[in-house]
C-alpha cells in the first residue's frame, strides 16, 4: 500500500512531463532529416539550416503537443521563435564583422595608414591588378579629415550640449519653454543626417555664396546630429546626482552658478564624459551629411575652413561606387575594406573607452 | 571691511550667477533656433523649385511628379524594414529581458548593441559586395514560383541590388533601436504582475502574453515609431545597395528610389535649380520624418502620464 502511493506519487510529478533530453533528441532528428531533404533539392549550408531549424521548431512543438498539452506546445513554440530571433539577429552581425575582417586586414599596411590617395590614378591601380605591384594609395588623407570634423563638431556641441542640458535640470521649471527644449530634442534625435548636411549646406551656401564645402560645414552638419545626443545623456546624468549634495552646498552659502560647477558636474562627470564620447561615435561613422558638405578630396588638408575634406566613410563610400581604376576595380576595393576596418575599430574603441570612463570614473557613492 | 568684501564678494557672485543661467538659457534657446532654421534654411534653398517652370524640374511634369515616386519609394523601403524589423526585434528583446539567462542577458544586450555601431557606410558595402549577391538566388527562386505576385515579378535582377535587399538591410540597422527601446519598457513590467500571472499557473509565453505585452504597448508602437524614422532617412545602406531607377511595383527588380538616396546620389555634382530641387526633396523628408517622430514621441509622453499611475 505504501509502497504504492509512493512510487504513484514520484510518477505522478513527472507524469506527462517530457525527459530533458528530448530537446536534444528532436533537434538531432531535425539536422539529420534536414540534411537528406536538403541533397534532394540541391545541398547547400543555407537551405540545410534553414530546413533543419523549420523541422525542429515543427518537430519539438508536436511532441510537446502530443505529450504535455496544447498550452505547454504554444509555450515551447513560443520560446523556441524568441531564442531563433535573437540568433537570426546575430547572422548579420556576424556577417558584417566577419566580411569586414576578412576583406579588411589584407589592405592594412604602413603605406594605407600613412599614405592619402594624391597622385593614386587609375593608372596606378592598373599596374598593380596586372603587374602585382603593392596597391598604393591609403586613407590618411580620410584619417585626417575624420579627426579634424570631429574634433570641431565636438567642439561646437560640448558646450551648447551641456549648457543646455544644465538649463534643462538646474534652472528649468517646468514651463512651457523648458517642455519645449525637451521635446524638440527628442525630435532632433530623428532628424535624418542628410537633412542635417543639406541644412549645414543650405545655411553656407546662403552666406558665402552657394557651393561652399569645407570640413566646418561638416562639422557644423554633424553638430546638429550631436547635441541631442549629448543634452539626452547629460540631462540623465545630472537627473541622478542627489540634491543633498546640491543643498549641502547651498547651505553653505554657495552660490548656485558654484555650486552646479564645483559640486553638480565634478560629480556627474564621469557619465557626462561617457555620453559625449557615445556621441562622438555615433557621428563619426556618418556618410550623407560630409557627403553633401565637405566634397570630396584625395589630398590631405589640414585647413577645415577652406578647401574640400575627404573622412573615412566618404572615403569608403566613393572607393566602392567610383573605382580610382574602373577596369581593375579590387584595389578600390581593398582599400574600400581596409578603411572599413579601420572606422569599425575607430567606433569599437570609442564605445569602449565610454563604457571604461562611465566605470572608472564613477562618483564614490555612499561608503 | 568683513562687511565690505561679504558685500562686493556678494555681487561678483550675483553677475555669475546670472551669466551662467543667462548662458544655459542661450544653449536651450539655440537648439530651439537649429531646428526651426534647419526649417527656414531649406524652405528658403528650395523656394525655387516651387516658382520655377515644371517643365525645367526634372522629369519635365513638376516637382510634384519629380518627387511623388520617391516619396513612394521612400516609404516601401521603410514599410519592409520594419516589417521585418519589428516582430524580430521585440522577439530579441523579450529574449534578453525573459529568456536568456540572467548572467549572459547584460552580454547579449551588449552584443545588439554593436548592431548600432557599425556604421551605415559599412553596412552598405556589406549589403553591395555580400548581401545582395546572396539574395538574388533567392529572387531568382522567387520569380520563377511566386512571379505571379506583383512584388516578386521578374525578371529578377542579377546583382541582387533591389528594394526588397534595401529594406533588409535597413531591417537590420533599425533592429537595434527597437530592440533597446522595447528591452527598456519589458524590463519596466511590475515584478507583481508577472508574479500574478506565473502563480495562476501560467506558462512563460501566457505570461508574458498578459502581462508583459499590453503593459508595454505603448512602448513597442513608439519603438517602431522611431525605427520608422530612422528607416526613412537613412541614406548610404540605400544609396551604395539599390540600383535605383523608376518606381516599379516588383521588389526583385532593379529600380525604386528613396529621397534620401536620391539626394546622396545626385547632390554632389548638383547646381543651380537641380541644387534646390534636391534640397526641397530633403525639406520633404523632414517634414515626414518629423511627423513621425512628433507622433512616437507623443505616443511616449502620454505613456509616462500612465505608467506614473501605475
């Protein structure tokens, strides 16, 4: 009797519950399955995967179907499609990197590094596809121009980006200007980044004279993209320093202009610091808006205010749709790849170095 | 002389005092200005082309024939993006808010994360010299069984460079944006409404089905909302990746073009009427991405009012 209430009891718990290997089971099956109904179409890796992930979503549904009911199916098919949307967001990714890499690391030498495009013709590449001969030709000039717009553009939306954030949540009362300021740069955010360069384009053009393209336009065109992004990050990093701190100060008798730079920001910094730097690589890697301010240039100039500027995605940009060589097309291309690289790691390391700031520099909270 | 330096001391103080905040205001203000000039800067470049003769426009007819396929065109390339975008990227989010495992998730939303760091140039070129090739099997394929949908009528293009691969790869640079936004709103859901749910002895998918989807309704419209936006202004994915032309109902065919792409392509060696054009087509894009980002952001703040309540 006893004996049997217990081993009806452990059987009970398990009763109608699958084994956990059974996942296991049906996706071996699926890749097995996949593999002979893919030779029969034509093998190929891409029509395997996609065969043996339909009959292992199909597969494992039924059975928990048939074992565990019509609530528990709907449950695993429901985890099974969230965890196939993550990995089919993962396959670009990869992709992307992998291409880049790949396509990348062949054209990064000294000579790429060190060298711009001044005096690289078509004639030259020529040469190179025919005689073997080093591609020649590099993305200094782009390095450059990359830095140099930055660097202005940065310069422009540092201040006005956190002056305004400051406004935002130190003086700022909740009106309808500051509700306005808020809202505005929340749409800022989704301006597109070409209207932003035909905007920096249209306002030079209006004040010394149409057709004016230097790397300051380009700076003033990416300023429009930064700000937001800075005031955005600002604005949350200044929302979270205490206000003791901001009354301790008042208390002793400071004012308050002090009081938000010596107390509020130096303990804000490190997240603000973050944030710029965020920003910084967000616009970095822009095309349209330099495409349509700066021109284009295969020399190196150092003058942002006159002349035109060539960056690093422009550079990408014109090497792939217009060859230096439209016979021997593989230089451009290396070197289109090469500078890929060299952005992709540019914005990697921004990022990174956002995220070693915000964690290094953190405000010593309560010990 | 206390007294006097406490009082001069006291009014140095007070001038800072009101240049900083009289400098904040500025900052605030100026942003202000940026996106209302941005306006009147492009209105004033593209008063010409809505003066001039319709037959100088290109096309002969008119901007409104020059830009109506492109607005068209515009808005394909978006709808395909987050067709695809949208249910891809709430599935990612819910995996990394209620699937993955707690210590990887912070990992696997890093990893999406990266998705937004490539650049759009790189992603272009990905889809230009790997993507497209790949796809135009596919749309060979899809020509041949499915040609009689208007959409997938062939001839197929060779290359692959056509608006459907435009819109995946625009699938793929939005994705990370709404995956972000609708992590953040997942994550938001009560703890005791999910609790609620799993005691009544509802399985993970009925839980989230009730609890966490219509807490963050909102939330995932507005994500798309933005990924919208994002996806109708982006420029060198569809500039380097389509092989634009006239509109055309097949998405397997060369042809299509979207007025970001449009500008891209052609405003560099622009001038004079063809300058303003472009501009005025950009002043049209504004106004549209501008909306859409007004009604997400809408959509956003009267969910605050909400979720304060909750």
């Amino acid at each position: 009797m006893t004996n049997a209430t217990l081993s009806r009891r452990k059987s009970q718990l398990t009763k109608g519950k699958l084994p956990r290997y059974t996942v296991w089971v049906v996706l071996g099956a699926a890749v097995v399955l996949a593999a002979a109904v893919s030779a029969l179409v034509g093998f190929s890796i891409v029509s395997w995967t996609i065969f043996a992930a339909v009959f292992f979503v199909a597969g494992a549904t039924i059975v928990t179907a048939t074992v565990e009911g019509g609530r528990k199916a709907t449950d695993s098919l429901a985890t099974y499609l969230v965890y196939g949307c993550f990995l089919l967001a993962l396959l670009p990714l990869l992709s992307v990197i992998w291409t880049v890499l790949e396509r990348g690391l062949p054209g990064i030498s000294y000579d790429f590094l060190f060298t711009s495009m001044n005096g690289v013709t078509g004639a030259v590449d020529n040469d190179a596809a025919e005689n073997g001969t080093p591609v020649l030709g590099g993305a200094y000039h782009a390095v450059i121009g990359t830095l140099q717009i930055t660097l202005w553009a940065t310069l422009i939306s540092v201040p006005i980006g956190l002056l305004a954030a400051i406004y935002l949540i130190e003086y700022g009362t909740g009106g309808p200007l500051t509700r306005a300021i808020t809202f505005f740069v929340d749409v800022m955010t989704g301006i597109p980044s070409i209207v932003a360069g035909l905007f920096a384009a249209a306002l030079f053009g209006l004040l010394f004279g149409p057709g004016t393209r230097t790397g300051f336009v380009a700076a003033v065109a990416l300023s429009v993209l930064m700000i937001p992004v800075v005031v955005r990050s600002t604005e949350e990093m200044l929302k979270i320093v205490p206000n003791e701190l901001r009354e301790a100060s008042y208390a002793l008798g400071v004012r308050k202009w002090r009081t938000i730079t010596r107390v509020v920001i130096p303990t804000a910094i490190s997240g603000i610091a973050s944030g710029v730097t965020l920003a910084i690589a967000r616009v970095i890697g822009e095309t349209a808006p330099i495409l349509v301010t700066a021109g284009f240039a295969s020399a190196i100039n150092w003058n942002v205010f006159s002349g035109w500027m060539s960056t690093l995605p422009t550079f990408i940009y014109y090497q792939i749709l217009t060859p230096t060589s439209p016979t021997s097309i593989d230089a451009s291309t290396q070197r289109a790849w090469a500078a890929a690289l060299l952005l992709i790691l540019m914005v990697m390391l921004l990022n990174l170095v956002a995220r070693l700031v915000a964690r290094m520099f953190a405000p010593k909270t309560s010990r | 002389m206390s007294t006097n330096s406490l009082t001069s001391t006291g009014r140095a103080g007070d001038s800072g005092d009101k240049i900083f905040s009289g400098a904040t205001l500025a900052a605030g203000g100026l942003i202000l200005a940026v996106l209302f000039s941005v306006a009147v800067f492009l209105l004033i470049q593209a008063l010409p082309t809505f003066s001039a003769d319709p037959a100088e426009i290109t096309g002969g007819e008119g901007f409104g024939s020059y830009i109506l396929p492109i607005v068209i065109g515009t808005v394909i390339a978006a709808t395909i993006a987050l067709l695809i975008a949208t249910p891809l990227g709430i599935g990612v989010a819910l995996f990394i808010s209620h699937y993955a495992p707690r210590r990887l998730a912070q990992v696997f939303g890093y990893v999406i994360d990266l998705l937004a760091a490539i650049p759009s140039v790189v992603y272009g070129a990905w889809g230009y010299a790997v993507l497209a090739p790949q796809l135009a099997l596919a749309y060979a394929w899809l020509a041949e069984n499915l040609g009689w949908i208007p959409i997938f009528e062939g001839p197929a293009s060779q290359t692959g460079r056509t608006m459907l691969t435009a819109g995946i790869v625009l699938a793929v640079m939005v994705l990370p944006i709404i995956t972000s936004l609708s992590r953040e709103i997942f994550l938001q859901t009560p703890n005791l409404h999910e609790e609620a749910a799993l005691a009544m002895g509802a399985t993970r998918w009925e839980m989230i089905r009730m609890a966490v989807l219509p807490f963050a309704r909102p939330g995932i419209v507005s994500a798309a909302m933005l990924g919208l936006g994002r996806a109708l202004g982006e420029t060198m994915a569809v500039a380097l990746v389509l092989s634009g032309g006239a509109l055309d109902a097949s998405l397997i065919r060369s042809g299509n073009q979207t007025i970001a792409a449009e500008i891209a392509l052609n405003f560099p060696e622009a001038f004079g009427l063809r300058l303003s054009e472009l501009i005025a087509a950009g002043l049209v894009l504004f106004v549209i991405t501008l909306a859409v980002n007004m009604i997400a952001r809408w959509i956003i703040s009267r969910h605050k009012e909400f979720s304060g309540a909750n």
